[in-house]
C-alpha cells in the first residue's frame, strides 16, 4: 500500500468514529436506553413479562421506603431524637415523609367507610353457625359485645358486629401504638418503629449522604441505643460507600502501578496517553454500533464488554515495544499479520457467541467484537503517525528482561499434554458451581442481618416468593385465588410452616358474596328479634336493622384497594395483562428451605390445573437459574469457539499451534484447576474473566510464536498481562463479589499466561522460520 | 420532740386545704390512697338516632397500675378483665381492632392517669377535693371526630364517667357502693 492510500485510510477510519460520535449522540439524546432486568438477556420466548411485572410491584415498597427499629432503655427520649433529627431532613427536602408518632399512622375508622359491604362479607366460621342453623347461638356474644363499654354498639347498623369479626380476620399490622410511639412488641421488647419515605430514587447520593450522616450522629449520642435498618437505601448507600472506597484503594494502586510501569519501560508520558486512544476509539465504536444494531444496551454488556475492549491493549504494546526498539527500522508489515491474527482469533470467539439464541451474550459479544476492530484499527492506522520518543533504555531494558527469562529447558509436549490432562481430571473430580445470588450479594454481612432481624420481627417479607395467579375475569381470578388460599390453609395444617397474603380473604366472589347477603337475611330473622328483645331495645330497632339490609352494595376488588386497609393490599393486585386476562399475587413468608418450596410448587400445580393459570415464583432462586443458564450458555459456546480456533490456528502452525494454544487454554486450565481445589464455585463472573485471559493468552502465544526471536514480542507480552492484571487482577481484593471473582480469575490467569509463555517458545526460530516459507 | 412532729403532721395534712388551687397533681394523689377497690357499677349507653339506651349492670375490682375486671350481670354475664396489654372477655377473645385503644383511655380514666391523658386531652379541673369534675376535650381533630368530651366526677374515688360521642351518643358508667380492697 502507497504511502498515501495508508494516510487516506487514516483519515477514513477518523471520519467514520466522528459519524460515531454524532450518532452516538443523537441515539443518547434522551439518555442511555439500558436494562437492568436480567430476564432481557434471555430470548424474547423465555422472558415472562408478567413475573417481572409482579417483581417490581412488589418490589416497590422496598426500593422507596426504609424502616427503623429503635430498642433502647430509653426509648421514648431516643425515638424522639432520632425521629426529629430525620424530620429535618424531611424539612430540608431530602426525604417525603418519616413516621414515628402514634398519630402517624392513624387511619379514619374502617366502619366509616366499611359499612355498606358488611352484609355481604361473613367469616368462614359464621358461614358454617348460620349454615348449620345455629344462628340463634350469635346471639349470646353479640349482647356480650353490645353491652361491653369498650366497645362502640349499634343496634341498628350492625347489631350482631358482623363488621368488626370480619375486620378481626384481616392481618393486622404487628405495629401499635404505645407511648405516643409506633411501637412493635416482640419477644418482651419494645422497639419503637421509625418509617421513611424517600422522594426520589434510593440510589440518590446527597439523600443517601445526609441519611447516612444523620444515623452515624445519632448513634454516636446514643450508642447504648440499638438500631435495626430494613430498606433498599441502606444496600444502595453501603455499596456506594463501598464503591467509592475501593476505587481510592485499588483503582488507585492499579492506575499507580500502570502509570509507573509505562513511565519506567518508555520514559515518556505521552506512550500512556496514545495508550488510551485505541481504547476510547474502541469503546465509541462498540457504544455506537451495539446501540445501533440491538436499539437497546444492558448494564452488564455495558460493564463487561468494556473490560473485554481491554484486550485490546495487547496491539498497542506490541506495536509500541516494536516501535521503541526497532526505532527508524519499524516496519507495520512486519508485526501485521501477528496483529491480524490475534485480532481474528479474538472476533472469532466473539462472533461464535454473536450466534447464540441468548441476546444478551448476542449484545456483549457485539459489544466486545466491535470494541476489538475500532481499537485495532485505531492501533493500525494512527499511532504509527503519532511521533515516539523512543528512549534507548527501553532497548536495553528489552534485551536484558530477555535474558532474564530464558528457561533452562523448555517444555516437551508430551509433559504438556499429561499436564493437561491431570488438569482436566482435577477440574472434573472437583469443580462445582454456584449460581446463588447469595453468594453474590455486595451487601455487608452486618446489614443483611439487620435487615432479616427486622423482616422477622414484623412478620415482614420483601415479596420474594409469592404465587402469581391468572384468570380470565376477576370473578374466576378470585375463585382461583380463594381455591389457592384453600389449598394453602390445607398444607398449613398439616404442618407447612408459612404464611401467606392474599385478596381472596379481603374481597370474596361476587357468588359468595351473594350467599352471605342470604345467611345475614336468615339471621335477621329470629336471632335478630331475639337479640333485641333481650337488650331491652323497642321492636321497631329490629324493623330499622332489616330495613338496612337493602342499602347493602357488593364489594369489588377495586373498592376494596381504594380504601384505607386495601391500600396495604395494592402490592398484591396486578390487573389487566396482557392477552385481555387479569392478574393478581398472593405472597408468601416464613420458612424458607428446599422441602417447602417443593410443597408450594406442588400446590401451585394443583391449583392452576393443566393450564398453568397458578405460578409459584421464588424470585431469588429464579434470578439464580437465570444466572446459571447464562453461564452454561457462555461456557459452551466459549468451547466452541475455542475449538474453532484452535482448528484455524492449526491450518496456520502446522505443528507448532499447540505452541500457540497452550498459554490461552493451560491458563484457563490452570484457573479451573486452582478453582476446583480452593473449593471456588464456578460462576457468570468468574467466567467471563476467563474470556479475558484466554483473549490475552491467545495474543500471547501468537506474538511468541510469530516473534519468537524478538525481545520487543517478550517486553510487549510482559507488559501486556502486567497491565492487565494491575487493571484486572487488582479486583480480586474487591468487597463486591462479582468484581472478586472476575478479578481472581484475572489474576490466576494472566499469571498463569505470562508464566507458560517462555516454556513453550519455539526452539530455534530461524529454522521454523525456513520451514515455514517452504510450506507457505 | 412529739409535739414538733405533731405540728409537722398538722401542717402537712392542713396544706391542701390551705393551698388555694387543688390541682390534678393533688387528686392524682388523693385517688393512689387507694391501690385497690370493689364496688358497683351501672353502665348506660344513649344511642342518638335511637330514643332508647343499652343499659347494663353488674360489679367491678379495680387494682391501680395492674387492671379492671367489669363482671357484668345484667342483661348478659360476661368478664371483661382490661390490662395496660390487653383486653380479653370471658371466652379470652381479643378486642376488636382498635378495642385495645379504648381499652387503653379506660383504663387510663379509671387510674386518673393524666400525664398519659395530658398527651391526648385538655385537662380542666374544677370543684375541690370533696366534689371535683375533670372535662376531658381531645386535642387531635382525628380523635375528636370519635370522641366530643369526657367528663369525670367524684370524691375520695371516681363516681362517675361521662363520654359523649360527635354523633350525639353518650356513655355514662356510675360506680358506687366501693370499698378499698386490702392487700392483693
């Protein structure tokens, strides 16, 4: 190529990213369209929208609301302080609302607004009285309560309080009143109940800061006093805590290391800087090109497929070692088809997984594959134009480092294959995975056991397991949901140790309503004379008393969730969906183990029938089985693609490829191996950093094989994985398990890549060199 | 030496009188003479949109700081035992919700318990100590729309509870022919 085309090419290359950079833009223009929800990296027939529906419904209180517990000896002068201290941050516009008085959470009387349904809604046990043709036995109790003086009588509305042991069922809130506190009694303690509301996302720094600052204090004048927390905000303000931290501890001992080494090998800053270019061309590329294709882009294509882009950093070193140290002599013909190779090994892994039926793989292979191209064309195009001082001590430093790590003897294939293979063995006795999401949750440890204390303490659950029930009409819905509940109550009694919330106990079917309208009607009869004759009442309150009987109107679900009590129960009513049916939840809480869960899928089946109108739906283990499909996906596509390669690269080498493969796939081995022996599950994370050591790896044996006389490939190979294992490695002293366990990964295998390197460098290159040409 | 302590014991039991206000510092103290006590009551419920009323009889033990037993006996038996906890009937029922509210002011009325009262109520107090009347008016609109005023009365006990509702009922409890209980 003349001179001048590379130059037109060049200039090409930078008029492409700057139509990039405007498309980017003008995509962005209302904001990055990402997801967040796992299901969106399955494919479009596997994801249930309706599941995710019901997880953000439920969900919700969580994310915008936060609780306190406060126990302290004394407690009224405490709560005071801490409620008044949050209250300020009500007043400052921080938070919507905190609630700690008694009066907070007061509501209006349900018999304000409950009194025209209470003839249609009858317990089960008055059902069974008046159904048995004991309804004259109602009477008794019903004096009783008439007569009471805490109670609030009336003869004419309600003589038999039909209303009050209809409410007496509903679940009541475990939190009092006691002190002029909202106040939870539990186990012969009293906490004082703090709630909060926030205005905005829990994920807000300012808010996140001044809630943060306001409990610190308080804890400090009072650190007698002890202080559960329940809510999303306090996950999310520990892990940006935790973010913010390591990035001032490792990320700046990672970017310290990089910027010593790079100073100390090239003796210019300006080598770091033209190490960025490819990356940030790369990432531009890849933003643009993803969005453009998928529409979409998930937070996680986003956070992975940048790390991959890291490998990219392999082209410019190896172009700026070569550089450095062949100085005027430099020829980009020469490193090229080294360059094009390691480039088309890399794509064609990612290409293979572009294949895949998962979309979200689909995305970050794109993502990584695009990511890859704009960086090496970067490489290619410009930085051979960007001026290098080339420092004599890098030549020097090259050559000696050379020496240095000649091994005594080299390895023999035969040693690698047995090595391999006692790998493989090892692997297969001992490697296990865990695709819990447990064993990824950032969370401190302190703050999960705040959290289930509190969840105990008030009979509280953060909706994780629940069934999710479908019907044609709401009429069928609510029979369906009040079979469930029938089913459950079943399975409870004969020893099932959970509890469940459900509209089908709240809002019976309009049949059923019916039914009781008839048994109240009976009971308005005889019992009803009887009832007022012994109180001493005149007989007309008796003719009032049926009079009211007509005003009596059905109630819906959507009276029902209008009021004060059904408002607690809107979490649990999804509505219309989307093929025209409806929808609604009943969740469960209370013991969490494998035998229950089996039981309550159980009744699910039975309940829904072969259609399947009934789901049980634990969303913690199907977030994990969704994390488990996505990495058996990857794992197997991943050996696919190895294979692949590993036939193109044998059509190349002949018989020295497995020089070139033992460094990508013996470092993936060698990870697996320490992983299977350290008792490490395997997982989506960890995973994904073998991606990076095998494409670093794989650059690796290319370089040595094709410049196995060149101390530059060496000094380039070297500061390749150092690099890498400062930017990746460095994470596996990270809090944040998934982080940990990617860069563990790193770390092992970089190490393992750079450490295999010289034992399976070719023996005398210049005669492979002639054997090549012959066979070329 | 006895005189000195006579003269003390003197002044000491003339000073309420002497003093020109009785407050409700002194009749919270007058009512703790007795820990305990037995008596009577007859319980009358005026319903506004009825021209009768729900009226009931039976006895009571009242033991301060611990609870009230309301044995009733005419028209229907029934025990109602009120604890500063929890309010149980004779079958060991709990309230209806929001009974342990009520429970609770019934209990604090009983006790003449005005520092928990004060929170919830204007206190006025009137007459002295031989014939004295607290009016109760809620401070809160929210507990005002359930309860108008409260009005107790009486002498060395409580005689009399008056509790008037928004929508014109009225709950009147008389308790008389009390003794002090000795000991429990």
């Amino acid at each position: 190529m003349t001179r001048a085309g590379y130059r037109r090419l060049g200039w090409l290359w930078f008029a492409i990213l700057t139509l990039c950079a405007i498309w980017l833009g003008w995509m962005l223009r209302h904001g990055l369209p990402a997801d967040t929800d796992l299901t969106a990296l399955l494919p479009a027939d596997r994801q249930a929208p309706l599941i995710e529906q019901a997880d953000r419904e439920l969900g919700r209180g969580f994310e915008n609301r936060f609780l306190l517990l406060l126990g302290d000896d004394e407690r009224v002068a405490t709560t005071r302080a801490l409620g008044q201290a949050l209250q300020t941050l009500v007043d400052d516009g921080q938070l919507a609302a905190i609630d700690w008085r008694e009066l907070d959470l007061a509501d209006a009387d349900p018999h304000d607004w409950m009194g025209h349904w209470r003839y249609r809604l009858l317990t089960p046990a008055w059902q069974q009285i008046i159904d048995r043709g004991d309804a004259g036995t109602l009477v008794e109790p019903a004096l009783r309560r008439l007569f009471s003086p805490t109670a609030r009588p009336d003869p004419v509305a309600d003589p038999f309080g039909l209303l009050d042991t209809w409410l007496a069922r509903l679940p009541g809130s475990p939190i009092g009143a006691a002190d002029g506190l909202l106040t939870l009694d539990r186990d012969d303690r009293q906490w004082s109940v703090l709630i909060g509301e926030l205005k905005g996302s829990p994920y807000d720094m300012p808010m996140q800061n001044a809630l943060h600052a306001t409990l610190e204090q308080f804890q400090q004048q009072h650190p007698d006093a002890e202080l559960l927390r329940s809510g999303l905000v306090f996950h999310a303000a520990a892990g940006a805590r935790q973010a913010k931290h390591e990035i001032s501890t490792i990320g700046a001992a990672s970017l310290l290391g990089v910027l010593l080494i790079i100073g100390f090998v090239f003796r210019s800053p300006r080598v770091l800087l033209q190490l960025m270019v490819p990356l940030l061309a790369g990432s531009l590329f890849a933003l643009t090109l993803t969005l453009g294709f998928f529409g979409r882009l998930h937070l996680l294509t986003l956070a992975f497929g940048a790390s991959l882009i890291g490998i990219a950093i392999d082209y410019v070193l190896h172009l700026q070692c070569d550089r450095a140290i062949a100085g005027a002599g430099f020829r980009l013909r020469r490193l090229l088809p080294s360059l094009a190779l390691g480039l088309i090994s890399s794509v064609v892994a990612y290409v293979a997984q572009a294949l895949t039926p998962m979309p979200g793989l689909r995305q970050m292979a794109a993502f990584a594959a695009f990511g890859l191209v704009g960086a090496w064309l970067t490489v290619v195009l410009w930085l051979p134009r960007f001026t290098l001082h080339a420092s004599p001590f890098t030549a020097r430093l090259a050559t000696r480092w050379w020496r240095l790590c000649q091994p005594r003897w080299r390895l023999p294939p035969w040693l690698a294959l047995v090595g391999a293979v006692a790998l493989v063995i090892i692997c297969a006795l001992r490697l296990t995975s865990d695709d819990s999401l447990e064993l990824l949750n950032p969370s401190p440890a302190a703050l999960m056991q705040d959290e289930q204390r509190v969840q105990q303490l008030l009979d509280r659950d953060t909706g994780s397991r629940y069934f999710l029930v479908q019907a044609e009409d709401t009429q069928t819905l609510l029979a369906r949901l009040d079979s469930l509940d029938a089913a459950l109550d079943r399975a409870i009694a004969d020893g099932l140790r959970v509890e469940y919330q459900s509209l089908a106990g709240s809002v019976p079917t309009a049949a059923a309503q019916q039914a009781n309208l008839s048994r109240v009607h009976e009971l308005y009869g005889a019992p009803l004379d009887d009832l007022i004759r012994r109180a001493g009442l005149p007989a007309e309150v008796a003719e009032k008393a049926r009079a009211r009987l007509d005003t009596s109107a059905p109630l819906t679900v959507a009276d029902w969730l209008d009021t004060p009590l059904g408002q607690y129960q809107q979490r649990l009513w999804l509505g219309e969906t989307a093929d025209d049916g409806v929808a609604a939840m009943a969740v469960v809480s209370g013991a969490r183990d494998a035998e229950t869960g089996r039981t309550l899928q159980a009744v699910a089946e039975a309940v829904g029938g072969p259609q399947a109108r009934v789901e049980y739906v634990d969303r913690v283990d199907r977030i994990g089985a969704l994390l488990g499909e996505l990495r058996r996906h990857t794992a197997l596509w991943v050996v696919l693609a190895m294979a692949l390669m590993t036939l193109a690269l044998v059509w190349r080498y002949r018989r020295r490829a497995w020089r070139v493969i033992v460094p990508p796939f013996g470092a993936t081995l060698i990870v697996l191996a320490a992983f299977a022996l350290g008792g490490v599950p395997l997982n989506i994370f960890n995973q994904l950093g073998l991606l990076l050591v095998l494409g670093i790896g794989l650059d690796a044996g290319i370089f040595n094989v094709e410049h196995a006389r060149q101390p530059s490939a060496w000094l380039a190979i070297t500061l390749s994985t150092l690099t890498s294992l400062l930017a990746f490695g460095m994470l596996a002293f990270s809090a944040t398990p998934a982080l940990h366990y990617l860069g563990l990964t790193c770390l092992i295998g970089l190490a393992s890549v750079w450490v295999l390197v010289p034992w399976v460098r070719p023996v005398d290159p210049d005669r492979i060199h002639q054997q090549e040409n012959e066979h070329g | 030496m006895p005189l000195r302590r006579w003269l003390i014991t003197l002044l000491l039991l003339l000073a309420p009188l002497s003093a020109q206000a009785f407050d409700l510092d002194d009749l919270q103290r007058q009512l703790a003479t007795t820990p305990a006590l037995a008596g009577s009551f007859e319980q009358r419920r005026e319903l506004a949109d009825l021209d009768s009323s729900l009226t009931s009889r039976g006895t009571f033990l009242f033991e301060r700081g611990k609870r009230v037993v309301w044995q009733l006996e005419t028209p229907v038996e029934e025990r109602i035992e009120l604890t500063p906890e929890a309010i149980t009937d004779g079958s060991g029922e709990s309230a209806p919700p929001g009974g342990e509210q009520v429970a609770q002011l019934f209990l604090q009325l009983l006790e003449g318990d005005w520092q928990a009262l004060e929170s919830r109520f204007t206190l006025a107090l009137s007459g002295d100590q031989d014939a004295w009347q607290v009016a109760l008016t809620p401070k809160e609109a929210a507990l005002r729309e359930r309860i108008a005023g409260i009005t107790l009365q009486g002498d060395r006990t409580i005689d009399r509870l008056d509790m008037r509702t928004p929508d014109g009922d009225r709950l009147e409890v008389r308790l008389f022919d009390q003794h002090p209980l000795n000991g429990s």
